[in-house]
C-alpha cells in the first residue's frame, strides 16, 4: 500500500457525491493516461480527463507516466514515445484511489482489495455524524427537531400508515380515554389519550411539546393571555425565552403543584391506563421495525411509550403547524414525525450491523429452539425447520464477515490474512462437514451428492450469477463500466487452475475408468436384437487397482497443490507484483480521523465470531438433519437443492455488497467478490473435505457427474470471454444471468443421483 504524499491535492480533488451514496462509498476507479488513441494525462500541464468518476493526484501520475508524456500533451504535442505511453496507460488503468475516511477504514478497504479477502463489509468504524449526509442524519434522527418546511404530508407512505397503524393505535387510545374518564380521578389522562388518539391517527405536520415551568405559571394566572414570542428560531427543538420578555408579576402566592409520584392518579394511570398502550405501542414498534422501511412508525411509538406517557399529563402539548407559533418559551419539543416512509432505510445499522441482518438474528434463536427441543415434529413440520434453519445461516454469515472485518482493520496484514483464512469459508464447510458426517453414520450417500452440488452450485454462482446481476444493475445505472483487465486476468487464471484441479480426478476416472450399469434390460421383449435400456450407469470406483492405487493418489496431490497454488496468487498480487493493484489511500483523509471509534474491537469482534461459529454449526446441524423430506420430493432433482439452496443462501450478503458496489460505479470489487469465493470453493474448502475424509473416512470421493465438470468448465470459458475486453454493461451481464439459470433448468429435470 502506497499513501499519496500531496496531502494538498485531497482537499482540491474531492468531489460532493450524491447523498444516498456516501455511507459506503470509499472506492473509486482511476485509469486516465496518456494522449495516445484520444486518452490525455492528467498532469499538471494536461487536460484533466476522468474516467469512472476517478480523482488521481498529480503527483502519483508523474510517478508512473514516464518523463517524455509529461510535456505538453495538446494535439499538436503528441507524446513523444508511444511504447513507453502505451506501458504507463495499461498501468494507470489498474489504479485504484481509496477514499477513506480514517486509517482502520483504509487499512480494511486495503486488505478486503488484495486477493484472497472475501468478506467485503463496509465501515467497521463510525463516522462522524456532522459529516453525514441529510439523507443519513435523516434516518437516525429521534424524531424531536421541528423542521421549517417539511413538504407535502400526503404522500403513498403516509396514507398507507393510516390503513397499516394509525387507526388501530387511535382506537385503542380512544379506549382507553374512555376508560380514565370513567374513573374520574384520571380525568386529566383521559384528555391526554383523547389528544394522542387524534395525534396518532394522523401525526404528520403534528407536534407534542412538553410545557416549562414558566408558561404553565403564565398560564395559571392569566388563562386568557396569549404567550407568543414573535422572533424565536421555529426550527429548533428548544424554544428558549425571549430577551425582551416582560417579566411576570410573583407577588402572589403560586399554588403547589402535587409531585407527579405523590398522586393517586398516576399509579391509577399506571394500573389500568398505561399497560394496555404498553401492548399496542410494542407490537407497533415491532411491526414497524420489521418493515424496515417503517423505522420512523417505530421510532415513533417507542418515544411515546418511553418518554411522553410517563410525563404529567399537564406538561403534554399537542399542537399543529399553525398553532407552533403560540407554543410559548421553556417548551421542548418531543415528538414531531413528518414522513411514515423512508425508502433509505435499507442502509440503516445497528452497532455497525445492517438492519436487514439484525431482524434476521432472532430466526437462528427460533431455529435451534424448535429444532432441539421439538423433535417430534409437533409443532413444526421438517420443511419448516428445514427453512428456518437455511434462513438463520444468512446473518450468521453477515456477523462472521464483520467479525473478520473488524479485526481485519485493526491487526497488520499476516493477522488478516489468518483470521480470514481460518473463518472466511466457515459457513460452508460447517454445513459441508456436518452433511458428510450425517450421511456417513446414516449411510445415505445421497448427502454426499448433495454437498458436491453444493460445491459445484456455489462455483456457478460465484462466476456467472453474482456478476451477471452486477454487471445488469450497475449497466442500468451507468451505461459502461470499466474494471482492471489485469487484475481479473489474474483471477481468471487462477480460476482455470481451479477449475482443471477439481475436475483433474473426473477426467481420470473417465479415460481409464470401467462403465458399469446395475440394470440392463431388453426393450424388445425376447428378441435378442432389440436395444438394450441400463439403469444407474457410473464408473467402477471400486476397483482397488485404478481407485487406491491410481485415482485415490491423485486426488491428494491435486488437493495439496491447489493450497499451493492459492499461496503463489497470494504473493504474486501482494509482493512481486502489487504494482498491478497499487492502491493510493489519501493521506489527507487517512489521517483526518486519527481517534476513529471502532464499532467492534479486536476482542469483543473475536468472541462474536467464536460465538456465531458455534451457532452456525448447530444451524447447519439442523439443517441437515430436516434436509431428507426435501430431497425426496418427486418432482424436484436433488441436484437443483443442492447448487440453489444450499450453495446460495451463504453467499447472500456477498451478492447484496457486490450490488451496492456496482451502484457506486466499482465493478471491479463486484468481479473481486465473486472471484474470490470460487477460487476459495476450489483451492482452500475442497482440499480441506479432502484432507477431512483422509483423517475420519466418511466416503467423500472428487469424483463429480457430467453435469458438473461441463457445466462448471464451460462457466469458466464463458466468464474469461467475457472479461477480455475489460468493460462492462448489462448486456453481457444479461447474457451470464441467463446463462446461469439455463443450468438450472438443466439441474431441475436431471435425474436423481446415485444413492438418492
């Protein structure tokens, strides 16, 4: 990693982005070069032309574009050696600037890029808040600051919140303001539920106060005045008094006010009044909460429940926007909620965890309580503890990744790089491992087939569907992307190697192999003459001289150089040969933030993930274990299970971070996404189920049908002829979706495997 030296250029190259993409926009590409074929430097004496929305300091180009194209480059200066300006071009074109905000984030966005880390989360750190965009200050405000404009309230979200919340929450205050006026004592309650059920009806443009000693004392002893502060700032949460206020006359005795714990009503409230509007205002917050997009609904009813009803009914203010302007001084504003729907939640986090992956959390909790405790099937059928099971695996795969972020941010590279190494393909060879071991002490060779379609379905997935949608999405956005060519060409190497050690012992088998059918039977009856029709037709593993001495070999050597394999990409990209990645992280920004809070430290990130290592373990033991009422649908081949389900609920949250990046413009990190987990499928969790099957036997032979040594050799050709060019758009990223799901179709009408 290279840190720019001209902290300057920072300040001056920075450029605003729109809102919605600021929270996790950190990267960004660079590759202007020289004036050959109508490209131009950037220097200083060159026209600046940026390509996907690149800034590139002058003094990291002078570095790289040789002395003869830093003269002049107009048309009629062409640069004087087009070899040496075709060499800085290629290489100005795998530039990447990061743009990071403090040096944990630079350090992380650092390692995540480099080849071989797979888990691309953004921002283990929080930032500022003064810094954030109106977009993000506006999904985590607490809803307590009156704006001066708020625009139109009649909006689709709005509406619908009446038809969702609104009338089943004022119906039930109404309720209960019925009821505390009936007790008389709460009179004063029955008012405030009157005034909140008209609120929460329609809440929009509407605002709750809570009243200050001094107007209430104005109040008291001249009911009729009007205490309008002409002048006050309307858009503060705060109203404080006036300089020019006239004092009010104290000569009198003030009548004492009973404290609010002193008083018969409150506990009266509290008895009948409060916890019913405990019940409703909760399943509100949670209904909301799920919905996501509904936050504000939660925020809402979660205020109201914690702050407003616990207050003297006396100090409660509802008001509107026309009658802010009497609110009076020493009145502060609790509540004030202008828009139902905000469809930007999808980027709200928790503690650093997106909300989507926090709702998630409690169907691993569902998932092994039913599963462990239910095991009569009483109360849950096997599909749906099957279901649950596979659903709780996708955050507990979003908490892994941002456990090894975290840590990842905080250590040096080598640290990284173990951490990622040991917990990067956790997941899968959890629920691999415990699938064989099931299998084997069942004897249900079908599980076996099914963790090689896994296998095969994850690879297929990783390089045809997670790009392909990548590519369509981020096409739709931006009409050509651009990506390093030589960087993917890298990945594309090691993807052929791969891919030709996986399928090596297939091949084998195949060309020394015996063909042996259990079945063979005559289609013609008796006539010796007719066609011959076999049944479960496969290659003779079984015999000692091909299998143990010759296939059994290989299969060993091939998983021990793959590992090596890995390891000499690792140094070729990291050593040798950064210069192909060389990453510039700002030093201006790098060091903006020197006191950055980590959301999770090294070991609070650590015991997270020990701890969701463990639950996904139990999960994929459930799983599993309910799979079998799956694999013996009829209609459905197990093969398909296998490369869908199985092989693409992990990768979930990978394909949402590929996306996102796409929308920024940064195909290459979608590429680098799917990429990585194919080449880890091939060169780190295959050998690790073989070395597995070598210490405790559970029969797990590389040995793979037809289907998935074409299928997954001709994914690699296409994605290799796709990637030439080095561009992008959402044609070709059409052409590997439908690619992609043609297989499927191909794994869907298949016939069963052997043993299933």
């Amino acid at each position: 990693m290279s840190l720019s030296s001209n902290p300057g250029t920072d300040t001056t190259s920075r450029r605003r982005r729109p809102p919605e993409h600021e929270q996790d926009s950190s990267w960004e590409h660079s590759p202007p070069s020289c004036h050959i074929h109508g490209l131009q430097i950037h220097d200083q004496v060159c026209e600046a032309e940026q390509l996907n929305s690149a800034d590139y300091t002058p003094s990291s180009l002078r570095s790289i574009c040789p002395a003869q194209c830093t003269t002049k480059c107009t048309s009629s200066h062409p640069c004087q050696s087009h070899h040496l300006c075709d060499d800085s071009r290629e290489e100005l074109q795998s530039k990447r600037t990061i743009r990071a905000e403090n040096e944990v984030e630079a350090n992380k966005l650092v390692n995540n890029y480099r080849f071989g880390f797979r888990k691309w989360k953004s921002h283990v750190t929080e930032r500022p808040f003064e810094e954030r965009s109106d977009v993000v200050k506006e999904l985590y405000s607490e809803l307590n600051v009156i704006k001066p404009q708020a625009g139109h309230f009649i909006t689709c979200g709005n509406i619908a919140y009446v038809f969702l919340f609104g009338w089943w929450v004022s119906v039930a205050y109404l309720l209960v303001s019925v009821l505390m006026f009936i007790t008389i004592i709460g009179a004063s309650y029955g008012k405030l539920c009157w005034n909140l059920s008209c609120y929460f009806l329609w809440p929009f443009g509407k605002t709750i106060h809570e009243i200050g000693n001094t107007l209430r004392r104005c109040c008291n002893e001249a009911p009729d005045c009007d205490c309008i502060t002409e002048g006050l700032d309307d858009n503060s949460p705060v109203l404080l008094p006036s300089p020019t206020e006239i004092p009010i006359v104290t000569t009198l005795e003030q009548p004492a006010r009973t404290p609010y714990w002193r008083r018969f009503s409150t506990y009266l409230w509290l008895l009948l009044g409060y916890p019913p509007l405990v019940v409703i205002h909760s399943l509100a917050c949670f209904f909301s909460w799920i919905l996501v997009f509904t936050i504000p609904v939660s925020k809402m009813n979660a205020r109201t429940l914690s702050v407003i009803l616990l207050l003297p009914p006396e100090d409660v203010s509802v008001s509107t926007c026309s009658q802010r302007k009497r609110q009076g001084y020493e009145t502060r504003a609790l509540l004030c909620c202008y828009h139902a729907v905000n469809w930007y939640y999808y980027k709200y986090t928790v503690d650093g965890i997106n909300v989507f992956a926090v709702n998630l959390l409690p169907l691993v909790i569902i998932a092994i309580v039913i599963g462990y405790i239910d095991q009569d099937n009483q109360y849950a059928s096997s599909e749906a503890k099957f279901a649950i099971a596979v659903s709780s695996i996708i955050p507990l795969s979003y908490y892994i990744g941002m456990g090894i972020a975290s840590i990842s941010a905080q250590s040096n590279f080598a640290v990284g790089a173990v951490v990622n190494a040991t917990f990067g393909s956790i997941t899968e060879l959890t629920f691999y491992i415990t699938a064989l071991l099931r299998g084997h002490q069942a004897d249900k060779p079908c599980l076996q087939e099914v963790v090689k379609a896994a296998l095969t379905g994850t690879l297929l997935g990783c390089i045809l569907f997670i790009p392909g949608i990548c590519m369509i999405i981020g096409g739709l956005k931006h009409s050509e992307q651009r990506f390093n060519s030589r960087s993917t060409g890298v990945s594309s190497a090691l993807l052929f190697i791969s891919v030709g050690g996986v399928f090596a012992p297939t091949l084998f088998s195949k060309a020394y192999g015996s063909l042996v059918c259990d079945a063979c039977t005559n289609s013609a009856g008796g006539n010796s003459s007719g066609p011959f029709v076999c049944h479960n037709c496969h290659y003779d593993l079984n015999n000692g001289t091909l299998f143990h001495n010759h296939i059994e070999p290989l299969v060993y050597s091939v998983s021990a150089l793959l590992p090596v394999a890995y390891i000499i990409g690792l140094l070729f990209t990291l050593k040798t040969h950064s210069y192909i990645y060389n990453i510039h992280v700002e030093e201006g920004q790098a060091s903006g933030h020197s006191g950055a809070v980590v959301h999770w430290s090294r070991w609070r990130s650590m015991v997270i993930l020990i701890m969701a290592t463990v639950l996904t373990s139990a999960c994929a033991d459930l799983t599993t274990e309910h799979i079998q009422p799956i694999l013996n649908q009829p209609n459905i081949s197990q093969y398909f299970i296998g490369v869908t389900v199985l092989a693409m609920v992990p990768e979930i949250p990978e394909i949402v971070n590929g996306i996102q990046f796409a929308l920024q413009n940064n195909i290459s990190l979608s590429l680098e996404v799917g990429s990585c987990i194919a080449v880890q499928v091939c060169m780190l969790q295959i050998p690790v189920l073989v070395f597995f099957n070598a210490f405790y036997d559970v029969g797990f032979v590389l040995i793979f049908s037809d289907l998935h040594l074409w299928a997954s050799i001709f994914s690699v050709i296409l994605v290799n002829y796709i990637f030439m060019d080095g561009k992008s758009d959402y044609f070709q990223g059409a052409a590997l979706v439908v690619v992609y799901f043609i297989l499927l179709a191909l794994y869907y009408f298949a016939p069963s495997p052997k043993g299933c």
